[in-house]
C-alpha cells in the first residue's frame, strides 16, 4: 500500500487518541452515561419551552418524560398526542433516537472490547475475535451497528407508513405517525401518538404485525441481526445468536400461551375480541412486553395475570439490545445451570458448548441484583402511595425493566414516587452494564486459599 494511500485512509490522530481512550470499557461506560445526561438536561429545556406543549409544562412533567424517553422506557406522566404539539412529539422522538442509536452504539462496542464471541470481524469466518481492536477495526464494528439500526428503522417506517394507510389513516398522519411509532418500536420505547394508545390498532393486524417485527428486532439488537443476514444460517451463528433468537421465541409462545389462558375470558382485556383474533393479540401482547405498546388496557388485567405480567416483563432481550430486563441470556444460563445441578452435572453446557463456572455466577449476581432491586422499589412505592401491592410490584417491575406498561400509577404518581420511578428508570437502562463492567474487571487475586468447607443444603 501506497504511503499517500495510507494516509487516507488513516483515521486522525485526535479520532485515534480516543478510541484509545475507549479501549478501556469502565472509561467507555462513564462516556456513556455523560451522554444520557446531556441528552436529558436539553430535552428538558427544549420541552419546557412554550412551544413544545399545548398547556403548561411543569419541570417535573418535562424531566420525567425526557428521562423516559432517553431510558426507553416509555411510562408516561401526560398524555403524548393532547400534550405535546408537534415541536413537542418532535422532540420525544429524537431523544428516543437519539437515546437508542447512543446506547446500542456504547453498549455494543462496551461488549465487543470486553472480549465476547460476535463473529464479525472475518467475512469468511475463519476465525473469532478476542480483544481490543485498533481503531479502523473499532469503526467497522460502530458502522455496522449504526447501518443495521437505521436500515431497520427506514424499512419499518416505510412499511409501516402502507399498512397505517391500509388502516384509514391519512396520508398527512400517517407520514408522521409511521415514522414516530416505528423508531418507537424499534428502540423499545413505547410512545404512542394514537387516542387510546395502540388499542386504536387492534383490528388493524398489518400495523400490530410491522410494529411486532420492529419490536422484535429491536430486543434482539443489530449484531445478531447482521450475524444472521451474514451467514444466513441459524447453525453457523455463535451460540450468543443462537440463544437470542431460541429465547426470544420460546418466551413470547410460552408467554402468549399463558395470557391466553388467563385473560380468555377477560370482557376488559382479551375477551372483547372474537375468538379467532385473541391468540393473535396474546402474541402482540408478549412481543410488545419490553417496548410497552399495547391494545389492551393493562390496568384492567386480572390480577393473576399482572403477576405474569412481571414476570413477562422481567425478560428483556438480547445483551447489548435497547431491551430492559434480566437478559434472555442471562436466563438461558441459569435453566443450564439449573439442569446441571439437578443431573448432578459437574460441567455447565448450553447447546453444545460448555461455559465456564464464572459465566454462571455473572448470570445469578445479575439475577439476584434485579430482584432486590424490584423488592425494594415495590416497598417504597407501597409505602409513598395508597396502591395495592400488585399495582406496586406492577409499576415497579415496568420501569426497572424499561417497559412502559402501565398500571395506571404514573400519571397519578406524587413526588415521591416519581423520584423512586426515575431512579428505577436510570438503574435499569445502566445497572446491568455496569455489573458486567465490573464483574469483568482485572483484579489482583489473595495470595492465599481458605481451607474448604460445606453449607448444609435442604
């Protein structure tokens, strides 16, 4: 290669010197979170400003909906289409942009220096990767994160533009509510501009049909999408992509099976439809458990189905995905581990491949962290509001998840448990990341071993 060539295609030095910085994940991670901040103090000032709401905006109501739609998660505290005037919705949905492309952006590249299987770095796929790559290596892996992100939400806007007319939308709403809901979907965030929410929808299958796909595809996030489109095989995919898209599926048949069997009957929620249209919804419903869209009114769900609920929400998507929630991953390897141990299994295998002990512990301390943590935002919301303690472990479980369901609490919510939702929003949107930065970290090991002992199990 020529000197002059080289040159040219040589990134520059202050691009360079920064990647060097981001080689270091931990310094990655702060960058991360600076960005987030940014982008919440402007979107509150810009929807403070008079312009952007059809009344009054208190602080309060600007910080919150900024937050949530930076976070992704979609819980509300006004009404979006009655709110906000166009200045406004327009200024939710780029920081719903904005928020998602920046964390698929952080969190991928976080993931894919921390040394994780991803198969993308050879076209013929000779070989894996491990380690820190340069820089040029580095902005091959952004771009492909970026491109597929945006092809995603280009191609879905645009279909979702025929079926929004296929649905007697007009063409002026349409073309901007097809691009709004689309990168809605996508990012997982659950605003919607439709009176009533996507209940306006539910006869409409083609629209609840693209708005599933974009919802999907955002959980599963932009690697094992482009692995896929690369290899076009489900085989050839590492096993991260295997287990992404096997659990991503099995949760939403296994999910949908256990709403339809809850709410069949329900004339508020699910019984209202005919017969024939209803697994069809369940489906939409499960789908939709990490995004918050949805055509039924959560707040009237049975109680036993809010209980599934949580726990529905609780499974988010892909590591590395705009999903919130305990990682379909994470749950993958603790069923392995589980059956491991009751077989008496030394060795911890998931299809086919053999992980190692450590990987396990990573999945239980995440578990266990998200778990206290709904514990005790369900105890203070108990405790600052007169709700029942299922609406609490409902909304709880909802804005640590970044879903976006609601039990009808946040609109009606008082300082107090606005501030416990906002905390519960910026821990659930960074928490994770965080614990897998520093459950990865170099350390020292003692340079003694304790004498081995046992704990009485039973």
């Amino acid at each position: 290669m020529s000197a002059a060539r080289e040159r040219l295609i040589r990134p520059p030095l202050a691009l360079r010197r920064a990647f060097v910085w981001a080689r270091w994940p931990q310094v990655g991670g702060v960058f991360l979170g600076a960005g987030f901040a940014l982008m919440v103090a402007i979107g509150t000032l810009v929807l403070l400003t008079p312009a952007a709401s059809v009344q009054d905006t208190s602080v309060a109501d600007a910080f919150f909906t900024t937050a949530s739609a930076v976070t992704l998660t979609g819980l509300v505290v006004v009404d979006t289409q009655t709110h906000w005037t166009l200045l406004g919705e327009g200024a939710v949905l780029a920081l719903i942009f904005a928020g998602g492309l920046v964390y698929l952006l952080g969190a991928s590249v976080v993931l894919w220096l921390l040394g994780r299987r991803l198969g993308l770095r050879d076209p013929e796929m000779r070989r894996l990767y491990r380690g820190a790559p340069g820089a040029a290596e580095l902005l091959g892996f952004a771009r492909t994160v970026v491109v597929v992100a945006l092809a995603a939400q280009v191609l879905g806007t645009a279909a979702l533009f025929l079926a929004l007319l296929g649905a007697d939308v007009s063409v002026q709403r349409a073309l901007w509510w097809a691009p709004f809901h689309a990168i809605s979907a996508f990012n997982n965030a659950g605003f919607a501009l439709s009176e009533g929410g996507y209940g306006a929808f539910a006869d409409d299958l083609p629209v609840l049909v693209v708005t599933g796909v974009l919802s999907f595809l955002g959980g599963v996030g932009p690697i094992p999408i482009a692995l896929v489109a690369a290899r076009r095989s489900f085989r050839r995919l590492p096993l991260d992509g295997r287990v992404v898209v096997l659990a991503m599926v099995a949760v939403i048949v296994v999910g949908a099976g256990a709403l339809l069997a809850s709410e069949w009957t329900n004339d508020a929620t699910l019984g209202a439809a005919p017969a024939w249209r209803r697994p069809f919804l369940a489906v939409f419903e499960v789908a939709m458990r990490t995004t918050g869209l949805t055509t039924l009114e959560t707040a009237a769900l049975r109680d036993e189905s809010k209980v599934l609920a949580t726990g529905l929400m609780s499974v988010g998507g892909a590591a590395g995905s705009v999903a919130g929630g305990v990682k379909v991953g994470v749950l993958a390897v603790l069923g392995a581990g589980l059956l491991a141990t009751l077989r008496g299994r030394e060795r911890l295998t998931l299809l086919g491949r053999e992980l190692s002990a450590e990987v396990f512990r990573q999945a239980f301390t995440i578990t266990l962290f998200f778990g206290v943590a709904v514990t005790l935002l369900a105890v203070g919301m108990i405790a600052t509001a007169d709700v029942r303690a299922i609406d609490a472990l409902f909304e709880s479980v909802s804005a640590l998840s970044l879903s976006g369901w609601s039990a009808g609490l946040s609109e009606a919510a008082g300082t107090p448990e606005r501030t416990l939702l906002l905390g519960a929003m910026v821990v659930g949107r960074f928490a994770p990341l965080l614990l897998v930065l520093e459950m990865t970290r170099q350390r020292r090991q003692p340079p003694f071993v304790h004498p081995e002992d046992s704990i009485r199990f039973g």
